[in-house]
C-alpha cells in the first residue's frame, strides 16, 4: 500500500491521453493508494513547462528530439524511444469533398475554396511542424511547385486550434473539414482518415533523409530567439525527471508502458510500439 | 528447436512472412535496434518492395515471444535510448531452416521456369511443323 501522500506527476503530449490513462489505471491496481496527476499538452509546449519550472516526475512527448533540445542533461539524464505513428488527414463524414478525397487527389480537395482545413500551433505541438514538413515533402514528392505557399496560405489560421486535439474537436462539430493529425489520434476518435504516402507521412525511417529536406523554424527555449528543425521519422519518447520524489514508482510507470502490457495499450490507440 | 518443432515451423511459414528470414539475417550480422534495422532492410539487395515500420515492429514482437530473438533497452550515448535486438541460438537454427525453405521455393521456380520454356519450345517446334509443306 502506497501512502496517500504519494502524487505521481505525469505530463504528456495530447495524442497520448487515452494511453497514459491506461497505463495509470494498471499502476495504480498494482499500487493500491497512489495518487497520480496527469497533465496533456502540446509536446513542445510541456518540455517549456519544465524548463520554466514546472515539476513532473515523467515526461512523455511525441518528438523525441525535444528532449535532446530543451531537456537533457539538465531535467532530464535518459529517454527512450517507445512508438512510432504517421500523419494522416482526418475528416469527418460531414466534410466537404469526403467522399470523393483519396491518397491521390488530397491536395485539390483541401486548395478547394469551398472546403477548410487546420492543423495545430508548430510552436507549440509537434503534429503543427510535422504537418508543416508534410507540405513541404509533398511540394517536392508531387513535383507542385508553390504547394507548401498555397496550403499554408489556405489554411485555418493555427491559433484556433492549437493542439491536435482541439482539430479532432473541430471536426467533429463541423467547424473545420480536414485536420492533419495522427493516424492514432483518428483512430481512438473513429474519425475517418486518408493515409499519406510514405515519403511524405514522416513515418518511415527509409526515408530518413528524405525527410530531412523539409526545414521549419519554431520559438526556441530563448524568449525572442527560434531554431530550426529538420524532417525526422515521427518517435515518442518517454523520460523520467532528474529530481523525481519517487524515482523508482516512476521507473515502474516507464515499465510499464514499455512492457507487454503498454504494448497492447499502444496497439489498442493505434500506436505502432517499438 | 527440435525435430518436431522445426517441422511445425517448416509447415506453418507462408512466403510473405519471409520478413522474419531477413530479419534474423540482418540480426545475424549485427545486432540493431528497430530504426535501423528498417532502414538497413530497406537498403538491402534482397529485399523486394517498402518494410513498413508497422509490419517490421510487429514481427520484431513476434519473434521476440517466441524466443528467435532477444532484446534490451539501450541507453543512447547521445541520443535517445532504444529497444536492441539480437539473434538467439534458435534465432540462428530459425534463419537456417528458413535458408532450407527458400532454396527450395528457389529450385521450385527454377523447376517452373525451365518448364515453361520447355513448353515455349514445344510450341514453337509445334507452329514451325504446321507451317512446313
């Protein structure tokens, strides 16, 4: 029996609410007593949580390279590499053009004046510059010069909808038609979806260095100051705290998502764990 | 693995998991982690078509349950930590079996190919007979 005074802090990335939540609820059947906060945001917006202070005693993002970028060696000494996922577009079955979008015509359908589409804050959530570097592979894979220009132009202005998870609330009450998001966010939200090809969906690691050609610049952790990122292949990465109160219960949350269990947990969402 | 088991192993191999043969291979030569081994896979000669990343961890799972392959977590040095994996004994007898298989799905073709061209042959020598005087 864990003491009542025990508090586990978790922060997460938004697209892994439903799988953290899981996993809390296994933790806390095997530790009767504990009690566990959890917190989800927009990956880039929680590794500046710590950084301004905030304490967590785990930290789970959807870019592994924030932590290389903003978290370690100070905040946090290792992390591991546990999913990968793809970007795909998620519609709903009211949206315009939906049953006439595919693989081959996505880009028309969205440049159409009559439909809209979204995609989150880059500065704050990594699925905003993924879908960034999704245009600028697509202009390249398409050969369509002035593609990444006309979507960007196009699209719903990010601030409306700044997470990933405020798009697939948007689509579901109409206010937008097509959202970039994860293929595991459309999943646990039944929310049907086109799937990108490869080359451009930031999925594969073949293509590592294909990828590596799209190029965005966010805010970086100097106020005023940005940085710029390159394609990678899409990995979430889990990492505990340096200062962690309870450095083994967190190990034991890690194990967890990294074992069997979090296996079937991340299947179930629709991760791919690796 | 046993006799027995090799034969259950033999019998219930369909040609498209020959993702695992090549990965046991490619395990074989070094032991990797999932990122790498799909890129090293999608680099090499003997793969035909694009391993998705689904499809290569899915298998990585599968064949370490089964005890073919075994793996750790890695603490990167300057990166991320990453799941290695590594070829086991049975891993080893596994690639040598799925070695036996694919010479003989090898010489089955082979055995198709020298047979159609038998049967081209035939047919020609059949056309040419029916345009002779």
């Amino acid at each position: 029996m864990i003491g009542n005074q025990k508090t586990l802090k978790i922060i997460h990335a938004g697209a892994l609410q439903r799988v953290v939540e899981n996993c809390v609820e296994l933790l806390i059947k095997q530790n009767p007593g504990l009690k566990i906060k959890i917190l989800g945001v927009g990956s880039r917006e929680g590794a500046k949580r710590l950084l301004s202070g905030e304490h967590y005693d785990i930290i789970a993002l959807a870019d592994q390279a924030l932590f290389a970028e903003l978290l370690v060696p100070d905040l946090v000494e290792n992390y591991f590499v546990f999913a990968t996922d793809q970007l795909v577009i998620g519609y709903d079955r009211s949206s315009k053009g939906s049953k006439e979008i595919t693989q081959d015509n996505w880009v028309d359908t969205l440049l159409d004046p009559q439909v809209n589409f979204a995609r989150s804050d880059h500065d704050l959530d990594p699925c905003g510059y993924r879908t960034l570097m999704v245009w600028q592979l697509a202009e390249k894979f398409y050969g369509r010069t002035g593609l990444y220009e006309a979507m960007e132009a196009a699209c719903i202005p990010y601030s409306i909808h700044p997470k990933s998870l405020d798009l697939a609330k948007a689509l579901f009450t109409g206010k937008v038609d097509y959202a970039f998001l994860y293929s595991s966010e459309a999943e646990q939200l039944e929310l049907p979806y086109i799937t990108l090809p490869s080359k451009i969906n930031l999925s594969n690691p073949a293509y590592a260095n294909f990828y590596d050609q799209a190029v965005v610049t966010v805010e970086s952790k100097i106020p005023g100051k940005s940085v710029i990122l390159h394609g990678k292949p899409i990995e979430f990465a889990i990492g505990l705290s340096k200062d962690s109160q309870y450095p083994e219960l967190a190990q034991s949350f890690v194990d967890l998502l990294t074992g069997s269990e979090g296996y079937s947990i991340l299947e179930e969402c629709g991760l791919i764990p690796c | 693995m046993d006799e027995e088991m090799i034969s259950k192993f033999e019998l219930a191999i369909p040609i498209d998991r020959t993702i695992q043969a090549e990965l046991l291979l490619l395990l074989g030569q070094q032991p990797s982690h999932g990122y790498e081994l799909i890129q090293r896979l999608n680099g090499a000669d003997f793969k035909s078509g694009e391993a998705d990343p689904a499809t290569v961890y899915r298998n990585l799972r599968r064949m370490d349950k089964d005890g073919l392959i075994k793996s750790h977590w890695e603490v990167g040095e300057s990166g991320p930590g990453r799941r290695l994996y590594e070829l086991t004994p049975q891993g080893l007898e596994a690639l040598k079996v799925w070695t036996n298989y694919l010479a003989e799905q090898k010489a089955k073709l082979e055995n198709f190919l020298n047979t159609y061209l038998h049967f081209v042959k035939s047919q020609l020598e059949m056309d040419e007979g029916r345009d002779k005087p």
